[in-house]
C-alpha cells in the first residue's frame, strides 16, 4: 500500500468505510483477516461472504482433498527429468510453507484463536505408492533425492509387498504377488480440515470486531477519484450499497478472477480462467474406512492428466467422523465456483485475455482430450481406477461425490506465450492496493506463506515493524528450515507437541 490506512470507527448505518476489506470467506480471507486484526487490532475490517457461513466452498473439506499439501507423498512435486533424476526444489519450497502453517496454527492453539487441534488436524502417514517397473524404478530415484534434503530425511520405502501390507493393508489385499511394487512413507503427515480452520478463524475475526456480512456478494470493485476502492455489494435480500476500502483482498476462490477484471488493475490484464471441476468416490461406512490409515498418492495412469488429478487413497475425519475418499475424476464445468454459473467462464473472457486464452487451447490439446474422456467415464471405469489401488474395494461401499471447482490460471510468461499454470498465484496492483489469488494445490495448505508475502507487497511501509511479531509467531519466518536442522527439529518438536501430532 501507499499508505497506512485511517483508522475509522465501525460503522453505524449507511456508513461503509474500512481500513481493509475482505471477499469471501474462505481459508486465505480468514487467515489475513486473522493476521491484520493480530498486527493491527484498531484497523477496521470488513468481510463480504455470498453464502450464509464461512468456508463452504473451496475450502470446505469435502471440496479438497485435506492432503496438508507438504510435498510428502504428492509424486506431482517430484516429476522426473529428462536424464531420470528427480528434482526435489518443488517439493522442498511446498514443505517449508506446510511447516509455516503449523507453526502459525500452533501459535493460533497457544492463544486461544483456534480450539483444540483434534477439531481441525490428524497425525497421519503419507505413503506414495507405484507398481511396474518403470514406476518402481523413479520412485526407488526419487526416494534416493528426498532422503539427501534435511526436510526428508526420515523417509522410508520398501518394495516388499508384506512391508507395504503393514502401512497400508488395502494396497495389497488380492493383488498379484509377483507384480512389483514400491512404496515411500512418511510418518509424520496429516489429515487437515480446512473447512474447520476457516470457521473457527471466522468465529474469532467477529469477537475481535470484524464486520462480516454473510448472504453479502460483491458484483463489483472499482476505484475511486479518492484512490480508495469502491466496494458494490448486494445483500441476499436485494438490497444494494457500496463500500469503500484503501485495501481490498479478493479472496473468492474461482470468483477472484472476474473481480479482478472488474477492479481494471493492469496486472490482472491478459490472464483468464481454466474451469476444472473433480469428483469422489467417498466411503463412510466405519467397516471399510477403519482398514487404512493414510494418504496413499499414485501417479496419473493417462496422459495428459493435470496435476490435480493425481489418485490417492485418502483416510478423512470430518466433524469428528472417519472415512476415506478416492480420486480424484476430473470433470468440466464453466462454472468457476461450485456455487457460481454457467456463464462464468464465457463472461470472463476480454480482448486484453483472448490470445492468452487461444494459445493455452492450442498448446494444451492433451488435456482438453483428457478431460472430455473424463466427462464421458462410466462409474464402472472409475471403479476400475479405485480397484488398481484397492484390489478388493467393494464398490457398493463407495458413493461418488462431486467435489470443489478449481480454476487454473492463464497467463503469459516473461516472453510473452501463453501458459497454463498449475499452483497458486498472488497477483496484486502495483501499488498494493488490492491483491487477489488464483489458482489451486497447494492453495489451502500454505495459506500462511501466502499471506506473508501479501503483507511484504502490500503493506511495505508497516512490514518492517511487524518483522518481529511475526518472527514470535512463526520462528522459521524468512528462514529455511532445510538448511538449518537445528532449527527444524526445534520447530518439528513444538509444532508436534501442540498440534498433537506425536504419533
């Protein structure tokens, strides 16, 4: 920002003036929000929520898949090169966010914002697991590079069908023995509600004084001849009225990119959205779901597939409740949120935004291939991929759930070309008066890192005065972890014994 917000005392009536203004109610929104009202308590601070709670839509835990994206067991973060070796940079970057999470969230359980770990986050293994030779042969390259990196060394892995047994039993029930096999484990992973996290984020930012206003949409952002933002929301009832703010954060998952458009800031200015919609099959029954314990992530079986769409056997506890979910399936929508419309994706498209879009067609005819086989797959070939991982799944057992809408970024790289790009990405104004995310994976699981950075970007002139309070919160911040190993046991022990994740 160019400047500290004023502070202004909350409104009474027609009066719609903050300090900061926040779209949607999500995890990002909630973990800024959180943040703000810690480093700044008197600044005013508005949130705009069209459903009528927090985190139903992306960050909702039946809408993702709760990995804790930490780069553990995902095979996505490890692709292999060309010349067979298996970066790690990828992996560790993902790994050094997930442990800023934790120490955030531990921070968060030490003073009372968040309740008791078990409502939010479970210890549990991360397992990838592969079978031919081929796939055996990287994962055998890939755990050869984690375990050299401080932040994985404690990697383990097996090709012995017996030994995989023992982690994760439903892997090798029926399976041929003599089909070669291979599996990683880590033990130190988890299972995160996002959705639980947001609430309770949300609950705290309204006993701190934040104005949330659910059953609230923002239609449209603008600025002023003041420079401040021009907020227009419409409430559920129909009533109309405008907002103003000096910083806006648009974070409204796939509704963030029209909103960005509609602001007219120039960084939002050739990039658009690719829809990409999932489904799960989901299984409740405490018979089936009590046999595994774990995240079991596999490699992409077609080409073409995104990254997104890698399968996993995943054990979930939402509300206090175990089950397991597998997938993803991806699917296609133009709906940029599960709750948004058809029209989405149609009215997202610009002048500025049509090459972009043209070219990233063109260049990605391997995935429009793939996601139109996707639409068409029966339930009987989908139960097919869950019996690849799961040799005796009954598949009565397993329900098919449609899950959350993610939105892939388009935009053009430093040369100009149109790419798809995979991940998540801050886009802000060059003056840092307002900041959106796009994208997805890792989304959820770093959305502390993520907000770091938006405070670094946005908020220059405090962001050196905050240095320390930060620092208290999260020990690693501006450090990594994996070249100091001291520091990451230190971190690893504390994160561990307040979140309770000591196995």
């Amino acid at each position: 920002m160019t400047e500290t917000p004023a502070t202004t005392p909350k409104p009474s009536g027609p009066d719609n003036r903050f300090d900061v203004i926040l779209i949607g109610a999500g995890i990002m929104s909630t973990t800024l929000g959180t943040l703000l009202k810690e480093l700044e308590p008197s600044w005013h601070v508005g949130l705009f929520e069209k459903l009528d709670g927090a985190g139903k839509e992306s960050s909702d835990p039946w809408n993702n898949a709760g990995t804790g994206h930490a780069a553990l067991c995902e095979l996505n973060y490890t692709p292999r090169a060309a010349d067979g070796s298996v970066p790690t940079a990828k992996a560790k970057g993902i790994n050094e966010q997930f442990h800023v999470s934790k120490q955030l969230w531990s921070h968060w359980v030490d003073n009372g914002v968040l309740g008791s770990p078990r409502t939010f986050i479970n210890a549990l293994p991360h397992i990838s697991f592969v079978w031919g030779d081929e796939n055996a042969e990287y994962l055998k390259a890939r755990y050869e590079a984690m375990r050299a990196e401080p932040l994985f060394s404690h990697i383990q892995h097996t090709e012995d069908q017996d030994t995989i047994a023992s982690w994760a039993p439903l892997l090798t029930r029926g399976r041929d023995p003599q089909q070669r096999v291979a599996a990683s484990k880590f033990d130190d992973g988890t299972d995160v509600d996002f959705g639980a996290i947001t609430r309770q984020l949300a609950s705290h930012l309204e006993g701190a004084g934040t104005d949330i206003r659910y059953g609230h949409e923002v239609a449209g952002i603008s600025r002023g001849t003041d420079g401040r933002w021009n907020v227009t929301v419409k409430s559920s009832s129909g009533e109309k009225f405008t907002a103003t703010a000096r910083f806006v954060f648009v974070g409204a998952g796939g509704g963030a990119l029209p909103l960005l458009q509609a602001s007219g800031i120039k960084e939002a200015h050739k990039i658009g959205g690719f829809p990409v919609s999932g489904q799960f099959f989901r299984a409740t029954d405490s018979s089936v779901a009590e046999q595994h314990h774990a995240k079991v992530y596999g490699l992409a079986s077609t080409k073409g597939a995104p990254p997104m769409s890698v399968p996993h056997l995943d054990t979930r506890f939402v509300e206090g409740r175990r089950s397991l979910m597998f997938g993803p399936y991806a699917g296609f929508s133009t709906n940029f949120l599960k709750t948004g419309s058809y029209l989405d994706l149609p009215l997202s498209v610009r002048p500025h935004n049509l090459k972009t879009l043209l070219g990233v067609g063109v260049s990605n005819f391997e995935l429009t291939t793939y996601l139109m086989k996707e639409v068409t797959k029966s339930r009987s070939k989908k139960l097919e991929e869950l019996y690849r991982f799961f040799p005796e799944a009954d598949g009565d057992a397993w329900e098919l759930i449609t899950a959350g809408q993610r939105v892939q970024m388009m935009k053009q790289d430093e040369n100009g070309k149109p790419i798809l790009q995979f991940g998540t990405e801050l886009v802000s104004s060059s003056d840092g008066s307002i900041a959106g995310l796009l994208g997805a994976s890792p989304g959820a699981s770093t959305a502390p890192s993520i907000m770091f950075r938006l405070l670094e970007q946005c908020f220059p002139a405090q962001a050196q005065a905050w240095k320390p309070r930060l620092e208290s919160m999260v020990p690693s911040y501006g450090r990594l972890l994996n070249e100091d190993p001291k520091l990451l046991a230190e971190v690893h022990e504390r994160t561990s014994s307040v979140l309770q994740l000591d196995n």
